[in-house]
C-alpha cells in the first residue's frame, strides 16, 4: 500500500487528474468538512485513491470541481467509500449530486458479522490488521496550511479502502450477499434519499399534540422561520434558537411581551431581538395548506400493552435470524424504524420488510411484524408454543 500522494490545490492540475480519472473502473474517496459555524458544511478537503495514487483536493481553493462530480455520478465508476452516507448528503447538498454505482465498506461489513454502524478503525484492524491512529480524528480542516499530521489522517482515510473492499468483496461472495449489499447501497442512487421534509422536527415531536390548531400553526411556523433564518444567515439553527427553548417561545408568544420579561430561562437578547417576529407568526390567521396539514396530522397511537409485548417479542425473533446469519439487526431494522412499525406510524418504510430483508426474515415472519396481532402463547413441558 505505498501510495504516492499528490495535493491538488490549483484548478488546471485537477482538471487534468480528473480527466484521467474519469475512464477509471473504480476510484474510493472521502470528504472532510467543517459544520460547526454554518447552517450548510464547508467542504474543506476530498481525498480520492486510485490504484497508486492518492489526490488531496483543496476544496477551499478549487472551486469548480464538476470533473470529480461527473465520475461520482458516472454508472461505469465504481466508487468505494466507509459510512459514505454523509458524503453523498453533503455533495447533494452543495452541488445537487446523486450518486451511482457505489459501494459502502461500512455496510458491506453489516452484512458479513460486523455490528453496524462499525467503525472504519475496527474493520481495517480485523480485515487488514493494520491499527489506525485514533489521537487525529478532530481538526480544524479549514486551516490552511494543513498541519503534517491532518493530512497523514486524510491519507489514512482512504488509502485502505480498495483493500477493503477487495476482502469485503470475497466474503460478500462466500455467504452469497452481493445482491443484497448492491440493494442497500443502491438507496443513495435516486434523488429521494436526499429529500428532507421541512416539517420534520414539527413531525417529530409529541407536543404538538398537546396544542389547539393556532397553537400547532405557530409551533410550525416557529420551525420553518429557524430554519429560514439558518439558511439566511448561514448559521446552525441551535444559534438561531436553541431547541429547548421552542416550547418557552410558544407559551411566551400567546401570553404576550410580559411573559417573557418574566421568564428567567430564555436569554433576553434572543427574545428582544425577535420579539417582533414572533408576534407577527403568532397574529397572522392560518392559511387553507397549514390547516389541511395539520389536520393531517397521524393521530397518537393510544397505548396497547398487548401490541407492545407482541411487537417487541417479534423483534427478539428478527435480531435471532440475524444472529443466526451473521448480519447486524442495526442494518436489517434499526430500532428507530421498528418503533415507528411498532406504533403503527404512517411514515413507516415499508421498503424495510421487501428485498433483502424479507428473504432474509422468511414470510411468515415478515406477515406477522406487519399485522401486529395478538400473540397467544401455551407453555407445555419440553416446548413453548406461539400462534397469533
């Protein structure tokens, strides 16, 4: 694995090493940024390996990089990353890319007995034996220039990676799941794995609920003006206003400006400083699409004890046939995606139960999780026997 190492950093020489790239049968790549000050990530650095080279792309001085794009979006490319999830979000995010024919070391292992999400340490240190320096991981990679030990860490990124996915590859073949490893990575590869529904968090939380219909339309507009406001001003939506103070605004806002002289736990320059706007999201009537939303809003699921035991019973039996399989439940249903199916939410994946997942669980299984039904169980000497 001698690599030799280049640092692109002016646009004629990348130009030139992406042209000779883009004929290429794979290239693995990584990306380093910085999201801390910013509503949107700065990417700073984009490590690429071929086959004996490995290219560090100064993203913060190359500032066409469509050639590197054109081979992630390239079907003949292959392109091998390790959690690469994030990098796919970030290019997509910035330049509306969507990948295809990709391959993920980090899911790859899922499906050969490694627990998932693991880390890119641990699978280069049981595959290759190699340890990785752990002491690096956290730099600022905006600093220019990068210090000698940022960049051994940027190099030691990827320079694994064909290694990998060589020794994935094989033991992929030997339980014969490369079909199954292609269709989870093949969900990068369409535009709605990028789609991030702007009433997320108002979705995600249970007080909403709790509200009367003005008070649900102000809580979703309070979501979308942070929102608003971090892309504006490029800033995290916790500097806008934090999260813990959301539920503080509503009930201030209703009460009126002396509700929040009172309130001693909401920093006074927040409110002073959008006071006006709240007020005016709070006046404002609301409109025929924020009403049809709200009232389309899933009802709470009134508490079953029966469906909670049946549910998780059920899925003691799914992480069993993983078990059995060597193939990390994490991967096949995480637990965020069963509580939504246990609770009946609408906004269930039903992908998570076809494929391979489906093969993997059996029908009878599979039919069972998706109605649910009570499950009867008689207890006889030598044997226990469950029927629903």
């Amino acid at each position: 694995m001698n690599y030799r190492v280049h640092f692109l950093e002016r646009q004629h020489d990348f130009e030139r090493v992406m042209d000779a790239l883009a004929g290429a049968e794979w290239i693995g790549f990584d990306t380093e940024f910085v999201g801390e000050k910013t509503y949107i990530p700065v990417l700073c650095l984009i490590q690429v390996v071929t086959e004996n080279d490995i290219y560090l792309i100064d993203t913060l001085r190359i500032n066409d990089l469509r050639k590197f794009l054109d081979i992630v979006t390239d079907p003949t490319v292959l392109k091998i990353t390790h959690a690469g999830d994030n990098d796919y979000r970030l290019l997509n995010t910035l330049y509306g890319t969507v990948p295809q024919n990709t391959f993920d070391t980090q899911i790859a292992a899922g499906f050969v007995g490694y627990n998932y999400p693991a880390g890119f340490a641990k699978i280069v240190e049981r595959e290759l034996r190699v340890a990785l320096a752990k002491s690096h991981t956290v730099t600022d990679w905006a600093a220019r220039p990068l210090d000698a030990k940022a960049i051994d860490y940027a190099v030691e990124d990827v320079k694994y990676l064909p290694a990998l996915h060589e020794r994935l590859t094989r033991k992929l073949a030997r339980h014969q799941r490369e079909p199954w490893a292609r269709e989870e990575n093949r969900k990068w590869e369409t535009p709605d794995c990028y789609t991030v529904d702007p009433n997320k968090e108002l979705l995600s939380n249970d007080f909403v609920h709790q509200l009367n219909l003005h008070e649900q339309v102000f809580l979703m507009r309070l979501y979308r003006w942070r929102l608003e406001r971090a892309m504006e001003l490029n800033i995290p939506k916790e500097q806008v206003l934090q999260s813990r103070f959301v539920s503080t605004v509503l009930r201030a806002t209703k009460d009126g400006p002396n509700a929040f002289r009172a309130n001693r736990t909401l920093p006074e320059n927040v409110w002073k400083k959008n006071l006006e706007a709240w007020q005016e999201l709070w006046r404002r009537k609301p409109n025929d699409e924020e009403k049809e939303f709200l009232n389309g809003l899933p009802k709470p699921t009134p508490e079953d004890p029966e469906r909670e035991w049946t549910m998780e019973l059920l899925y003691h039996f799914v992480k069993k046939q993983c078990l059995e399989h060597e193939i990390s439940a994490a991967l096949l249903l995480p637990k965020g995606d069963f509580n939504r199916l246990k609770a009946g939410s609408d906004d269930f994946d039903q992908s998570l139960l076809t494929g391979w997942r489906a093969a993997l669980l059996g029908r009878e299984l599979v039919e069972w999780l998706v109605k649910g039904e009570k499950i009867e169980v008689e207890w006889s000497e030598g044997f226990c026997k469950l029927t629903m």
